[in-house]
C-alpha cells in the first residue's frame, strides 16, 4: 500500500467511516460498505459502538455550535408560593361601597337632626301625686335618652346621640341630635341646651344616674353653661321599683313596657351594641346598623311618655 493510500484510509476512519477502497484491501465484492449510521440502523450502529447522531453531534459535523433554547425566566411571585407552600390567590374583588347614609339634616359640620311627629291624643296636663310630682303641665316635659360611646361612664364616655320627646301640636314630637365626627359634640350640646329651660321637667329612665351625669361632664369638658340643673327631673326607674320590684322579674325598660304597654321589640338592636355601631361608622363602615340605633332610640323615648300616661293618677 501507498503512503497516499494509508493517509486516505487513516482520514475515512477518523471521520467514522468503515468503507474500504477495494483497490486498498475492500471486500470480495470490491464494493464499498456503508457505514450503519448513514443506513439510520441503530441497533447496528450501537454494536458497531456508534450512538446515533443527535442535534448537536450534525451541528458540530456542520461546523456550527448549539444554539441553546431560550431559559423561560420564573415568575418571582411564584417562586416564593413554592418556597412558602401557598396556593395562587384569587384576584380580589372590589368591595362594595359603604352604605354612609344617614338620616336627617346636617345641620353643622358633622351634626344630623332628625325630626318625627306622632299623633298622640293628650290632655293638657298630668296628675303624678302617686309618685310625688303633683301636678304637671304636660307641655313642660321633656323625655330624653342619650346614645353613648360605653355604659361604664367617666370622662372618656360621650354621647354621640341624644333623643328627645314632648307633646307638641297634639302630638308626640321625636327630635334626635347624631354626631358623626368627634369635633361635632360641642354644637350637639348646644343644640340641646336650646331645648331646655327653667320650666322644662326631665323624664327618663335611670337618667339621674348615668345620663344627665354623663351630660354634665360633657358640658364641662366642652366649657359650656349646664343647663341641666335648672330643670326639674322625673325618673321612671325609681317609681317602677317602688311597684313591681316584688312583681316583676327585673325593672328595665324593656319589661316594664312590655308588662305595661305591650311593647315586644322583635327587631330592636340592643343598647349594649350602640357603640360598636357608631364605632364601625367612623371608621369608615356601613351607617345601616346605626340607623337602628336611631330607631331603638325613638322607641325609648315613645316608652317613657307612655309608661309616665301609666303611672298618672
């Protein structure tokens, strides 16, 4: 053999080829044997020791390098659910507006006044011999109950709102002072001053113990006159004792217009939840649970003028 024809052997078998020039020691046949990789026979080409060629082994036979697939960049919001083990959430849906409607008129930054009449048939003035008032004029009376931010008291207690009723043009009239912000509480009190004077009677319920104290605090700390004092005071709690103490399960106001009236509140919102209601407003909540505490209110004020036309003489 040549030295021509060893390079040339030497150069087909570093490029994989077994084929064999007949003229440098071929097959019998003379002809030359296709290499089983180019036949696409794998299972020959593995035993011959070939692995069949891939993507990258033709790209480098053609003289070009892989191209690598573009790497997909991970959502960082969802690597960090897989570290922590948390679900996708739901996108969230807008809330719903508040419902801030309140009744009445805004008759001050912050002050809504609301004003009912109710037709009550009444004579001009009332006999309370029996529980130690004498005679009294009914026109002079002024039954009133406040709403209040707590029911233990002291400085840090305010009313956010006050109720009143007396009988007006044959009728009972209901007025209600609400404040809906803090700085408003100094033109309700002034309000309800101008309501009171030296002739007014006070009727309540348990009101010489937690609401005209409370009142009175209020206007001291708001540094205005207490118009408080001048007025006379009935209250209804004490008379309510002295009878059915020994009769009643309790004395509330609630039983006693029940027993007496036939009052039975289904849909009443308790006092005990006044606050939380009025709370919930200014922070920004739904006014709807605070117009039932205006309503639970009215009903006081309805309850007091009817159970003092029950203790009259």
């Amino acid at each position: 053999m040549s030295a021509l024809a060893r390079r040339l052997a030497g150069l087909r078998r570093q490029a994989g080829s077994t084929a064999v020039d007949p003229r440098v020691g071929g097959n019998d046949e003379g002809s030359t044997s296709l290499d089983p990789r180019l036949r696409g026979d794998d299972v020959q080409a593995r035993a011959a020791g070939y692995a069949p060629a891939g993507p990258e082994r033709i790209a480098a036979v053609q003289g070009m390098a892989p191209v690598p697939a573009p790497a997909r960049r991970a959502d960082p919001a969802a690597q960090l659910r897989r570290l922590l083990n948390l679900r996708p959430q739901a996108p969230l849906r807008a809330a719903p507006a508040a419902d801030r409607r309140l009744e009445g008129e805004e008759i001050a930054p912050g002050l809504y006044y609301t004003e009912a009449w109710t037709p009550w048939p009444h004579s001009d003035s009332l006999s309370l011999h029996g529980i130690g008032q004498g005679e009294v004029e009914r026109g002079r009376v002024l039954a009133f109950d406040t709403e209040t931010t707590g029911l233990a008291g002291g400085t840090g207690t305010r009313a956010f709102m006050i109720g009143a009723a007396d009988w007006h043009d044959g009728g009972l009239r209901l007025r209600q002072l609400l404040i809906a912000t803090l700085a408003a509480e100094t033109a309700m009190l002034r309000t309800f001053a101008g309501w009171l004077d030296e002739r007014t009677v006070l009727l309540s319920y348990n009101g010489k113990s937690y609401d005209r104290p409370l009142l009175t605090t209020r206007y001291r700390l708001a540094r205005l006159a207490d118009p408080l004092p001048a007025c006379g005071h009935i209250d209804l709690l004490h008379p309510m004792r002295r009878r059915y103490r020994t009769v009643w399960p309790n004395c509330r106001l609630a039983t006693a217009e029940r027993e007496l009236l036939g009052v039975v509140r289904e849909d009443d919102l308790p006092g005990s939840q006044a606050p939380a209601a009025w709370l919930q407003y200014l922070r920004g909540g739904s006014a709807a649970t605070l117009r039932r505490v205006g309503d639970h209110n009215a009903q006081d004020l309805k309850s007091l003028c009817g159970l003092l036309e029950r203790l009259a003489d």
